[in-house]
C-alpha cells in the first residue's frame, strides 16, 4: 500500500472518470462500482429519507402536490431512482432532475434509468447551471470534492440563491484513516477507476472547518447552513427547506 500521502491539505488533480478522454468501458465499469459503494458507504438515503422525505410529510401541503428535486452531479442515476420510488411508497410524488456533466455518464444513466416515470436526466455543468423552475430540494452526492474552491463557492451561492430551498449535499470528510481502510477495501475493485479514483477523493474531501469556512464566503446567510461530520468519513451541508 505504501506510506500515506500527506492530508493536511486539500489534494489538486483531476480524477480519470473526470478525463473527458477516458477509458469508456472502465468508465462505465466504475460506475457500477461505484453504485455499491454509495449504497453502502455513503448513507445518502438515509439522509434522504431524514431531510428531504421527512421535510415534505412536514409540510403543510405534504403529499397534495409535486415536489421537485435536483440532482446534481447525479453519475448513474441509482440515487434519483431510489429516491422517486421511495417517495411513492410513502405516498409523495416527486419529480427528479438529475444532471452531469459528462455525456458519456449521462448516456449510461440514460440506458439504465430513462424509464424511470418522474426522472429526466440531462447533460450540464452544475456549477453553472441555471436552476428553472426553481427546485423544492437539491442534493448531491460526492458532488463537492470534484471541484476545486472557487468553484464550490460559486456553487454554493448559486445554492443560497435558492430561496426556501432545502439543500443536502453529502461528501468525504478527509483523513488518513478513511485513506488507508479504502486502500485495502477497495483492492477487489479491478478494470475500473473506482480505487485510484477513490483515493485521489478522499484526498481532495473536506474537514469540518474548510467546508464551514467555503459556507461562509460564499453564502450571505450562512447561518442557515448547518455542517456535520456523519459516520462513517461523511461530512453533510444542509439547508432546511422554508
């Protein structure tokens, strides 16, 4: 495995699925891969079902009206589909905008859940994306660590702009631990990107204090922002929606 890199920073780099360039079938084999892992590592359903499902049963219309979401950064869309599925068995309609940026992924979603009723699935750059109609809930899922500063922050006042919006981004929360138990976890991973890529994101994931630090440049009411680390090596950025 070799000596761990140094985490005290923020890692640069650009991970391979990230490569326009890219291997196509390891593309798509990382994406599989990947779809295991968030299922059972990254807890985004949970915080789903707590933020976004458990708000709407709150609201005073609930269930009598459609709510919509965006996905951002939504890769093979496993998330988007769970959530429009879930939110019909609790009796809730909701529609689901996921988007990408990268054509390749956003054709494999396609293939795999285009006929999901209530997901439209498209091509965008998220940092920049123009957010109409205006969404009732945006989440994203290991969105924030492929971006470098700059970029969060532009993100993350286009988030703030998104008045009574509920927001729930979930991401890796850096530290060696979590570096090297990926190591070891992830040497099943084989024709993929899933364990190089894997390792360069949790050096480029956050701690506590730098996404707190992002929220408050970045958001003129950042008080409204709550920042929590979550088992296991997750760090979550919520808004409750208004």
């Amino acid at each position: 495995m070799g000596g761990l890199p140094v985490l005290r920073y923020r890692a640069g780099g650009t991970e391979r699925m990230d490569d326009p360039g890219s291997d196509a079938a390891l593309l798509e084999n990382t994406l599989r891969q990947f779809a295991w892992v968030n299922l059972f590592l990254t807890r985004i359903r949970y915080l789903l079902r707590n933020h976004v499902l458990g708000a709407m049963r709150e609201r005073p219309d609930g269930p009598g009206r459609p709510y919509r979401v965006v996905d951002l950064g939504a890769g093979a869309c496993e998330t988007a589909a769970w959530l429009i599925r879930r939110a019909a068995r609790e009796g809730l309609r909701v529609d689901v905008t996921a988007c990408d940026h990268d054509p390749r992924v956003v054709a494999y979603a396609r293939r795999r859940y285009g006929h999901v009723a209530g997901l439209r699935i498209v091509e965008a750059d998220v940092v920049d994306w123009a957010f109409d109609p205006a969404p009732d809930f945006v989440f994203g899922n290991h969105i924030l660590h492929h971006l470098d500063d700059a970029q969060c922050e532009r993100l993350l006042a286009r988030l703030s702009a998104l008045e009574g919006a509920g927001i729930v981004l979930s991401d890796l929360r850096r530290s060696a631990l979590a570096y090297a138990l990926y190591a070891v976890a992830s040497l099943p991973l084989r024709r993929s990107f899933a364990r190089t890529d894997g390792l360069l994101s949790i050096r480029r994931g956050f701690r506590v204090p730098e996404l707190e630090a992002l929220v408050r440049r970045s958001t003129p009411g950042a008080g409204a922002w709550r920042v929590y680390a979550l088992f296991p090596f997750r760090i979550v950025l919520v808004r409750m929606a208004r």
